[in-house]
C-alpha cells in the first residue's frame, strides 16, 4: 500500500503542476480574445489564426485540467443521498463510480481519440478556415487530458481505498481554512469590538 500511495501522491503533483499551469492559459486567452476583439473593433482586421489559438487555449484549460479538478474535489456531484451518508459509504460510492464509470469512460475516450490525433498528426492537418492553424496539438489536448483524468481517477481509487482499509484518514476532507463566510463575520466581530 505504500508504493501505492507513493504512486497516488506522484500523480496529484503531477496534476497539481498542470493545474497551476493552467492559469497561466487562462491569461494568455483572456489577453489573446482582448487583443483580438480590440484589433477587430479598432482597425476592423480579423484573422481565423487568432480566434484558433483562442479555442485550443480554451480546450487546453478544460482538458487539461481534468484531473486538477478531481484531485481538489471540484467536479460536479449530486449528494443529495450520498450526502446524508457516512463518509466510509461515500467513500465507497467513489470507489465503485471510478471502477465502474470514471475509469472505463476516460480509458476509452483516451482509446478512441489516440488515432484522431495520430491521422491529424501524420497528415499535417491543418483548419479548413482561411488562414487557419495546423490541427494536430488540439487532437492531442483530448488524449492528453483524458489522460491525466485517468491518472487522477486512479490516483483516487488508491486513496479512497486506504482510507476504507484504515491506512490513511479521509481525502476527501480537506483543510481549506475558514470559509469567507467566517472571515467576514469574524472582521465583522472585531469592528464591533473595536468601535466599543
């Protein structure tokens, strides 16, 4: 279980690094789309180049970030059962949904879209849009991704199952600080204080 959770803890700073490199195509996308949009109002010039690396920036942000979103529990959830649960029979309707539906849906999309991106790759595919880019680092963003979501999925699985065997506490709960709920009300408190 060790080696395993040695694996587990390789794979969220991997995702954990990619993730933080996302943020950084978040602001080259803002200031691409900005520039853009300036230029097109400005000069009334427009190019199909621009508005591509505007949606490869995009798909690399939602792709890749995949699996940063499972490994901070930010995917989206239903709890309206599971939530009244224990967090042992939580963590047990995680590990059946990652066996039985994260792993073989991300396995094979990343299955499936390997040779999309090879075809691209080998053919030099380049946009049917005028001036358009070359194709091929957008098909790879989805085996790309998909890969990294498979990783973090079994990551997971790794430590939902140590913490079901008793090995490691909860990993779903995570030490977050005070919500800004309570930031607010305790400023709110110490203005009260100091104005007495």
């Amino acid at each position: 279980m060790k080696a395993l959770l040695a694996l587990s803890r390789g794979i969220d700073a991997l995702n954990e690094r990619v993730g933080k490199l996302a943020y950084w195509l978040v602001l080259a996308a803002v200031l691409v789309s900005a520039g853009n949009a300036g230029i097109r109002y400005a000069f009334n010039m427009s190019s199909n180049a621009w508005l591509e690396i505007q949606w490869y920036l995009f798909s690399a942000v939602f792709l890749l970030c995949s699996g940063y979103a499972l490994l901070h529990n930010q995917h989206v959830r239903i709890d309206i059962i599971s939530g009244r649960l224990s967090r042992r029979a939580q963590a047990w309707i995680d590990i059946l949904g990652t066996i039985f539906f994260l792993m073989p849906m991300a396995l094979l999309i990343l299955w499936l879209s390997w040779p999309v991106f090879v075809d691209a790759y080998t053919h030099n595919e380049v946009s049917t849009n005028a001036g358009g880019l070359i194709v091929w680092p957008a098909r790879l963003l989805l085996p790309a991704g998909f890969l990294l979501l498979t990783l973090q999925g079994a990551s997971e699985l790794i430590k939902r199952v140590a913490f079901v065997c008793g090995v490691i506490s909860d990993p779903a709960t995570r030490d977050e600080g005070p919500s800004a709920e309570a930031l607010l009300a305790e400023e709110i408190r110490k203005a009260r204080g100091d104005a007495a």
